[in-house]
C-alpha cells in the first residue's frame, strides 16, 4: 500500500533529550504522519531522558495496557540537598551533613525499599487533588495531602557509591506509577541527611527496550515514510504479551 494513503498504526519508542515532553514527541508524530490519532502511554520528568511511548491510530486501544507495564530506571541521587520537587530542577529546601554515612547504611537503606510498600507521589507531579494536578498547587505554594500508593521494587542494583561527592548511581526495577524521585527522596529521609535525584534515564517499559527507540534529531528530520517504518507494528505488541 501507497504510504501516503495507508492508515499508520502501531507503536513508536522514542529516547527523549532533557526538557523534551511526551505532548512534544506526540505534536511531531502528528504532523510528521499526518495524523491526529496518535497519544502517548505516560509522561517522564522533564530533566529525565530515555523512552516515553507513542501509540499511533489503531494501537492507542492498548494505551492503558502499554502504561501499566513495570518499567526500568538508571538514576543518580545526591545526599544531603533536599529539593521541594525531589529533583534537580527544584529550589533547594534542606542541607545536611552526610558525614559518618557509611556505605553500609546507603545499601541497607536501599535494601528497605525493596518489595512492596507505600510511597506517597510528591506535590510536583501530576496526581490529581479534586481534579487539579499538584503541581499547579506546588507552584501557588500550596501542600495538600497525598494518598500513597502501593509499589514495588522488583529489583534493584546499587552501581556506584560515592561517599565524598555524596552521590549513588542506581538501577532500579519499578512496578506502575513508581515514583523514582520519590524512591530517592525517601532513601535520604531514612538515612537522616536528605537527598534529591540528579539524574533519571528510563531505558526499559514492559517489553520495551531503549535499544530500539528513536532520537529526537533523526525524529525531527524523519519523513512520513521514515517514521512508518519506524512504528513496531501491533500485532508484535499484542503477540509479545500473548494478546494476539
């Protein structure tokens, strides 16, 4: 079939710069392929880089299906420096010593939060009170509670710890609505110093993998026809959760 004509349809990953959104991966995929049925399968934090999901026409019916996989995080968090948005993109609201922290706490304190528990989504995020996302409320200063949700740590892998800059690389495998500034955040309150996340890559969704996303320069200089044969088609989607 002539690619000017056929319908488009599957699903597109792409490997996001920092401050590039989910709503911008969609605006391009709209007007690349000529096509308003295109969404996307959740949002990353604007400092994080990695793999938001584009569905495109028919696959948007798998939207929610696509957002409620497990996903896979490398991240690196700063101890001692709290921010008001649990990332480097907030203004700075605490600083402790970490002196005396040992490498031993750090790993127990991972250790904690791994399994299932509680974890209550920071005020910047877009979590809904009475239908306006907090982080409106964040930014007019106001603080509402939360209700936490129930997590999980599938698994998790401590790859650098750095006890005179204060910083800890990480991986971590996360169930649905996972907050991995949250994670962060909570590390450092159990270690009694604080601490924020400096950096955020997603690099797995469900069956997903960053190896096979699209950049942000070949997605801004792609063709329709480029950018068809670029979308995993959904009848592998469906077939690889045994769907089909």
């Amino acid at each position: 079939m002539n690619t000017e004509t056929e319908q488009p349809c599957g699903v597109l990953l792409v490997d996001k710069d920092p401050g590039f959104t989910s709503h911008n991966a969609v605006a391009l995929c709209r007007r690349i392929l000529h096509t308003k049925k295109v969404g996307h399968c959740g949002t990353l934090d604007p400092m994080a880089t990695g793999m938001p999901i584009v569905v495109v026409g028919k696959a948007t019916k798998v939207q929610d299906l696509l957002m409620c996989e497990d996903k896979v995080y490398t991240a690196t968090m700063k101890l001692g420096i709290e921010t008001n948005s649990q990332d480097a993109d907030g203004e700075v609201v605490a600083e402790k010593s970490t002196e005396g922290i040992t490498e031993e706490q750090i790993r127990a304190a991972f250790e904690h939060y791994h399994g299932e528990f509680d974890q209550v989504p920071p005020m910047y995020s877009a979590v809904k009170i009475n239908g306006v996302p907090c982080y409106k409320l964040a930014r007019k200063g106001k603080e509402v509670e939360r209700k936490a949700r129930h997590v999980q740590v599938l698994d998790y892998e401590i790859t650098r710890i750095d006890l005179a800059a204060a910083e800890v690389d990480f991986t971590v495998h996360c169930s649905k609505g996972f907050y991995v500034r949250t994670y962060a955040h909570d590390i450092g309150q159990l270690l009694g110093c604080g601490a924020h996340l400096t950096a955020l890559r997603r690099i797995r969704s469900g069956h997903f993998d960053i190896t096979e996303a699209v950049d942000v320069p070949t997605l801004k200089a792609a063709g329709r026809e480029e950018l068809m044969a670029r979308l995993l088609p959904l009848a592998k989607v469906l077939a690889d959760r045994n769907l089909s």
